[in-house]
C-alpha cells in the first residue's frame, strides 16, 4: 500500500500527512492551525488512543512524524480483527487447500 492508496479510503488523513510532512511548515505555523492529540477516529466513528491517555497528551511539532506513523500503523491495520473473522468463515465453507490453489490479482 502507498501514500496515494490512503486517498482511497481517507482523504482527510491524507492530506494531514501533506500538510504534516511539508519541510516548508513551521513551528508557528503548526501550533496556530493545528491541535492533535495522539488519538485519531476509525471509520465506524470510534475514537482509538495511539498511546495510552492519548486523548490528552497534545502532539508538538517535533512528534508529528512519530503521529503519522502511529497514525498510519493503526489506520492501516483497523479492519485485521474484521478480515480474520471473514477468512475464519471462508475457511468453514471452502476447505483450506482450495483456497489456497486460489490465485486472487
């Protein structure tokens, strides 16, 4: 997956990574538009703490990069448990090697 696969399911997350990620952004600049704590919400709406109390540790400008890559990590990884579950199921229908034999592109 790539920076421009994100665009796909989250632009909003996106274009925070441009933004974050700019090397002509500012300290001041930062800290007048922007206040992010380390927390950040998932499709459903539920709001996920990337470190623990993470709804209240506010993130300077010098861990924007540390964020985004928590941010990515977790947003990226968000429907593991649901895909598991869908294979789980697959897998009590189509036997495993079946599966297996199965070439998806």
């Amino acid at each position: 997956m790539t920076l421009e696969d994100i665009i796909e399911f989250d632009e909003g997350l996106y274009e925070m990574i441009n933004y974050l990620s700019n090397p002509l952004l500012t300290k001041d600049e930062y800290e007048a538009n922007m206040n992010l704590t380390y927390s950040i919400e998932f499709t459903d709406g539920e709001i996920y703490e990337l470190i623990p109390n993470g709804s209240e540790e506010k993130v300077e400008f010098e861990d924007r990069f540390k964020y985004l890559e928590l941010c990515l990590k977790e947003r990226l990884c968000e429907a593991d448990s649901q895909i598991s579950m869908i294979k789980k199921g697959i897998r009590k229908i189509i036997p495993g090697p079946i599966l297996k034999s199965i070439k998806i592109k």
